[in-house]
C-alpha cells in the first residue's frame, strides 16, 4: 500500500516536472542585442525583431530600443518589460523628451552646438500655442496687447536672441478666465499644439511631440503603431493640423472642411486664399526652415515673429539675387541635413540658397547658368527656376511680400 | 534506500526507532513540523541556487532578478520554488504553532521547546521579509520604508537601531548588503541552529506528545521505516504540488527602484504583515506597529506559563478539556489578527 502511494506520488512528481519542463520549452528563446551606445544588453527584439528600423540615422545596432523608450531591458514579460517605457508608446512627448531624445545630450544643448532641437521646439509657438492663447485672450479683452503672457504649459527663456523673444510664458489656466469665450476657446480649441491628442479621424491622425511631426502618420489608423522618424514631412502631415477648415470665434467652434479634395491642388484649402504654383505643387518644409517650424529658441507672441521666408528669400528682388552660401566643409549644417534626406547629392564646393537668417536651403542648388534647382524633400521630385532678377517681372521694389506676388502669380481653381 | 531493519541508514537514524502510532497520524500531527523541515531544506537549494545570478547592489538587484526571471534556463522555476516554498513555510509553521497548542502538546517538559519553535517562526518571518527586500524593487519599496522606520519609532534606541539595520540614514546600498547578508547568512544560520536544537529537544523531551503509558487506548507504535516512508509520501507531494503552483503562479516582480521613481500608489506589506500594516492605520507607530506585535508574541510564549496546561494523560489528541484557556486564547488571537488582515485588504481602509 504505501509502496504504491509512494510510486503514484512520484509519478505526480515526475509529471509536474514534465510540465515545467514543457513550460520551459514554450519560452521564448532570447534575442539579445547589445548596443554600442549604452553596453548594456537589451533583450526587447525577442519578441520585436520585425519592428522596421525607426530610421537610418538612428541605427539600432548602435541605439538599441531602451536609451530611446526606456522599458525594463532584461525582462520577457511584455507588461513588465512596458511598465517602465518613456511616454508610452511615444518617448518623443515632451513631457518626457529630454530623458529620450535629449539624453546624451542628442537632441538637446544650445544653439552654439546646433543640438538645441528640444529646446526650440518647446519654446515654439507650436509647441507652447502662445499666439492663439494671446490673439484670443486679447479679442476677448483678457489682455490689452497681443504679447503672449501664457501658453499650454509654462516655459522660459534665459537668453533671448530676437527682437520679439519673451523671457517667459506663465501657464494658460482655463479656470483663471473670466470671459466665457475665452473659456469656450480652452473648451474646444486646444487640439492642435504640439503635445495635444489630435481630434478624431484619420485626417487628424498624428502623434504628439516631435513625432507630430517627423513620423507622418496623416490618413492612416493611429491603433497601428509606426516605427519611423523622418526629415521629409509631406504637407499631407501638416495638414493634419493646419489647413483643415476653419474656426467660428463667435461659436468659438472649428468647422471642419466638408470637400473631398481629389488632388494636390485642391487639397489646399482656404476658400478665399491666393497662392502660386510652388506653394501646392511642393511640400510645406521645401520653403519653410527648421526655424520657422521648430522654432529659433525664442519664445514668440505668434506666427508672424517667426515665419520669414518670402518668395524673394529663392527668387530674389529684380535689383538682387537670392542670397547663396558656397559650401566650405564637411561639418557644414547643409551636408548634415542633407545626409539625413537624401534627396540631393550636396557635396563640398556647391552652392545651396541660404535664407537672410543664415539657414542653408539645403535641398537646392545653384546650376553653371545661374539658375537653382530644388529637390522636394517628401517627394524628391526635381525642379528648376531662375532669379527674378532679369525677367520682365513687373514687381514693385517696395512690395515684396508674397502677397504681392500673388497678384500676378496666383493659381486659378 | 533499503530497508533494513537490522541496519539502518543514515536518514533513518535522525528517526526514533519506533513511534506511538496514533500520535504519528496525519490528522493529529498533519505532518507541519515535518514538512517545515523539508520546506527550510527547499529554501536552502533554491536559494543557493539563486546566489548564482544575484548581485545585492541597488543598481543590479532588481535586474539580477529579471535575469533569473526570463533569461536563465528554470531560473523562473527556482525563483518562483523558492517564493512559494517560502510562503508555505509561514503557513505550515503557524499550522504546526496551532497543533501544538491546541492539543496542549506545549506541556512540560515541552515548554522551553515551544520557546524555541516560537523562536524559528520569528526567524521564518524575518528570513520572508529580508528575502522580500532583496527584490529592491518598487513593490517592495513601500514595506521597506515602512518597516525600517518603525525600528526608528522605538524611543531612545530606536536611532541607533535603524542605523543598525539600514546602515545609514535612509534605505540604500548599506541598507541592501545588510538585508542580504541577513538573510542568507546570519538568519539562515539561526535558523539551521535553532532548528537543530528544536529536533534535539523533541527527542530528548521524549518524542512527540503522547499520554503515559497506562492511559493509552491504542499501544501499537509504527517503526522508524514506515515513518520516513510518510515524510518521504509527503515531501514528494509537496514538492509536486510547489512545481505546479510556481509554474503557474509566478512570483512578484517590478520595475527597478530608480533614482526618482515614485513610491508605489499601492502600499501592500507581505501578506503575513498585514495586520501590522491595519494597525499603523490607527496611531501612533510604536504602540500599534513596535509595542502591539510584541505583546503578541510574549502572550504566545506565556501561553506554557500562564495558562493552566492539560493534564499528563489527556495528551497526545486534539483539544484536551484542561487545555481550554490556552486554545480559547489562540482561537481569539487568530479571529483578530485575521480580521485586522482582512480590513488590511478591503479598499475602504486607507490612512486618514
């Protein structure tokens, strides 16, 4: 009796031994990774391994998944191992965008470095949504100018650069309004800063922080997660914020656009604008610079304090040519922005446009007969044009706004 | 191994050579303090087997764990062995503790050994939290802050004893080696000598319990062989059913303890401190969490002294009537102490 408990016990053991063993097998076999940035081995692609490279300049080999999403590195356990992760799904918020785009001091320093990209997106009037804060505040008699005192979240700035910079931007606090509008505007409004969700919608569809940007996600299902960052932004994710219909300030409500737009052309939209051909058959970042969209590292009232590039800044005036830059050497920030988009083959000795702030257009380049060409930075679609200078342009010396080129240059619908 | 009578081994010799049959029952011993012996021994293998992978510095312990965790071949097995024979310790020796006193067995000449049995629980729960420590991660944080700080309420000692045991003015690396090498060395050591000596003395006390000679109903004793033929039936299937819990219950595990990481929104104690924890909720920190507890200790150990103890011949069954103060006593102690762990758990109890 007590032989064969004994033995029917044993064989409990033996099964409960089988079983863990079982359970052994069905473990996932490691994927380890060890990169050259951090040394420290990371264990993620064991179950990540089909994840597409984020993008050619942050090799994983040399990043690895933790320096930039942070996550427990050894653990197997998907709960575990995501507990821990910067920002969620997005280490690029800027809630927590210093600890990973910024750490090693990547994405983050001074200007003097060229390395303050978090810095000037954070005090960006898209980022800190200080011009619309300010221009509402003052329509509803909150404030007496429209110098911005407030934005989403507080910022300051200890060494301005501009003329228009402001020291600092205090917190933007629905319940310290008393006008109703104003409160309305927090209400329903705030949708389109940078670390804002995106109303619903594919045509909204964009990620918050510098992935707003640089990882297009326009028109697609933002549940499926995309591994990409990029430089060349189609106008299609500008739009995702920008373009998109048009704002009641009595109702203080936003009226989305109800065409269906069937093409480049008509997918611009602002029913009473006038715009040239260049302005919808290239993308919004071919003109527009990284000052301009990420900011100068001054905090600004609005749009306007920042946005500079004219027509004249390719074309020139008919008494001047553009402004050109003859590129000395290879730590030249043109080659460098050109490496990470490739669209154009810029080397040493080219001359490339540069805007009167000093910022190569890095996606152009001067031909023997004086003309430019320009490489679309989403579409790397080839184009040519000549300086003003020597045409028959009829332009007035003293008009140089773009506005002023409409007149002649605008595109029928 | 073979039976032979003639020549018994070396197992069979840490036996006596027959025992009273009826007090080697199940249902009288319920093999507690036997399968005490055999969890401390589980403990002590998975737990050498642990010291392989982990590294007791506050910047690696934790990751040391998650290795053994998910990247070392069975490291999951040993770990989760290793915490669930743990847990099941404390509660076969509380088992064993109720036995004992609930059928008077703590009776002269057993009283001191009762002391020491007391003694080894104590050690099971302090080897349970300092191994809880060990994980130096954000589960634990709060129970490490907590139970630190109550040495410190302790008033005139209380400063000098927390930097004893935390080996600085706050929880770190000091604080960590302190709690490893308790635990491996210092209190496993206490535990293997007192339990040693706890052995010791149940033999020379005369074996287990049982009533003089001319009282017994039933004579028949069971020899040495047949007893390690049980506590050999009852080490396999506990080790049966441990490998099946820890392959499906894992043990807990979190995030690291990082510079700046938050101290957990869910403050939990080990299960076996919850009480404490229900307690603390109510004032001051050294009468309810330092004073409270150790009242309840010394009025389990006075239970041999105080309490008037069961006459010779009603031992060796459950529930003797000269034993009614003792049992009435501990079934109220434990109704209490469950009910202050149930109030523990229920989410309407929060700090004020």
């Amino acid at each position: 009796m007590q032989t064969i408990r004994l033995f029917l016990a044993s064989l409990l053991l033996c099964l409960s031994l089988l079983g863990a063993a079982w359970l052994q097998s069905r473990q996932p076999r490691p994927v380890s990774l060890l990169p050259t940035l951090t040394g420290q081995v990371e264990y993620c692609l064991t179950c990540h391994a089909d994840l597409p490279e984020i993008s050619p300049s942050h090799p994983v080999e040399t990043f690895g998944c933790v320096l930039c999403h942070g996550g427990e590195r050894l653990a197997l356990d998907a709960d575990l191992a995501h507990s821990t992760m910067r920002g969620g799904r997005n280490p690029s918020e800027f809630a927590v965008v210093e600890a990973s785009c910024g750490s090693g001091d990547c994405h983050s320093g001074t200007a003097q470095d060229q390395r303050d990209h978090i810095q000037r997106a954070v005090t960006s009037v898209q980022g800190t949504y200080a011009g619309a804060i300010a221009s509402i505040r003052f329509t509803y008699g909150a404030q007496s100018d429209q110098t911005a005192r407030l934005g989403v979240y507080p910022v300051q700035d200890d060494h301005l650069t501009t003329a228009t910079g402001l020291a600092s931007l205090g917190t933007f606090d629905p319940s310290q309004e008393s006008s109703p509008s104003v409160k309305a505007f927090a209400d329903y409004c705030l949708d389109c800063h940078l670390s804002a969700e995106p109303l619903p919608g594919a045509q909204y569809a964009r990620l918050t922080g510098c992935a707003a940007c640089h990882t297009p996600t326009a028109n697609t299902d933002l549940d499926q997660p995309v591994h990409h960052l990029t430089t060349a932004i189609p106008y299609t994710q500008c739009n995702t914020c920008h373009n998109r219909g048009n704002y009641d300030l009595r109702q203080m409500q936003f009226h989305p656009r109800t065409d269906q737009p069937v093409d480049r052309l008509h997918d611009y939209y602002q029913p009473i604008a006038q715009f040239v051909r260049c302005e919808w058959t290239l993308d919004c970042v071919d003109c527009h610079t990284r000052f301009e969209a990420m900011g100068d590292g001054d905090i600004h009232s609005n749009k306007k304090e920042i946005q500079y590039i004219q027509c004249r800044t390719c074309h020139g005036t008919l008494d001047e040519l553009p402004l050109t830059r003859t590129i000395a050497g290879q730590d030249d920030l043109a080659l460098r922005m050109a490496f990470l988009n490739p669209v154009i083959d810029l080397k040493v000795g080219d001359t490339v446009l540069v805007t009167e702030q000093g910022e190569p257009l890095w996606n152009t380049r001067q031909l023997a007969d004086g003309a430019f060409e320009l490489f679309g930075k989403a579409t790397g679609q080839r184009f040519t044009f000549r300086p003003v200078m020597g045409t028959a342009c009829e332009q007035k010396l003293d008009q140089q706004e773009s506005r002023d080129c409409h007149e002649c240059h605008s595109v029928k619908r | 191994m073979k039976a032979n009578p003639t020549r018994p081994s070396f197992f069979h010799h840490l036996h006596p050579p027959t025992i009273p049959a009826p007090q080697a029952r199940f249902r009288y011993t319920l093999g507690a303090g036997g399968l005490s012996v055999y969890l401390v021994l589980l403990l002590v293998i998975t737990g050498i087997l642990e010291m392989f992978f982990y590294v007791p510095s506050p910047g690696e312990a934790a990751e040391s764990v998650q290795t053994l965790a998910f990247l070392v071949p069975y490291g999951w097995l040993v770990r989760n062995l290793h915490y669930w024979a743990a847990q099941l310790l404390v509660v076969v020796a509380i088992i064993h503790l109720l036995r004992v006193v609930f059928t008077g067995a703590y009776a002269p000449p057993r009283r001191f050994n009762y002391l020491l049995g007391l003694a080894l629980l104590l050690l099971s729960l302090l080897l349970d939290f300092t191994g809880y420590v060990l994980r130096w991660d954000e589960g634990v944080q709060w129970a490490l802050v907590a139970g630190t700080n109550l040495v410190k309420s302790i008033p005139i000692l209380g400063e000098g004893l927390y930097r004893l045991v935390v080996g600085g003015t706050q929880p770190g690396p000091a604080a960590l080696i302190r709690f490893y090498a308790w635990h491996i060395f210092g209190l496993t050591l206490a535990l293997v000598g007192v339990g040693a000596w706890h052995l010791f003395r149940v033999r020379r006390d005369g074996g287990i319990a049982v009533p003089p000679p001319e009282a017994r109903r039933d004579a028949s004793r069971i020899s040495r062989f047949e007893l390690v033929r049980r506590e050999a039936l009852a080490a396999i299937l506990a080790t049966a059913v441990l490998i099946v819990v820890a392959s499906i219950l894992p043990a807990p595990i979190a995030p690291p303890i990082r510079e700046g990481s938050p101290l957990a929104a869910e403050a939990r104690p080990p299960w076996f401190f919850l009480w404490v924890q229900q307690l603390l909720k109510w004032g001051d920190p050294f009468i309810f969490g330092v004073l409270i507890p150790v009242m309840v200790i010394v009025l389990l150990a006075g239970i041999p002294y105080w309490l008037p103890n069961p006459r010779p011949d009603e031992l060796g069954r459950w529930f003797p009537a000269g034993n009614r103060a003792a049992s009435l006593l501990l079934v109220i102690l434990v109704i209490i102490l469950l009910l202050l762990t149930i109030l523990a758990l229920s989410p309407l109890s929060t700090f004020p």
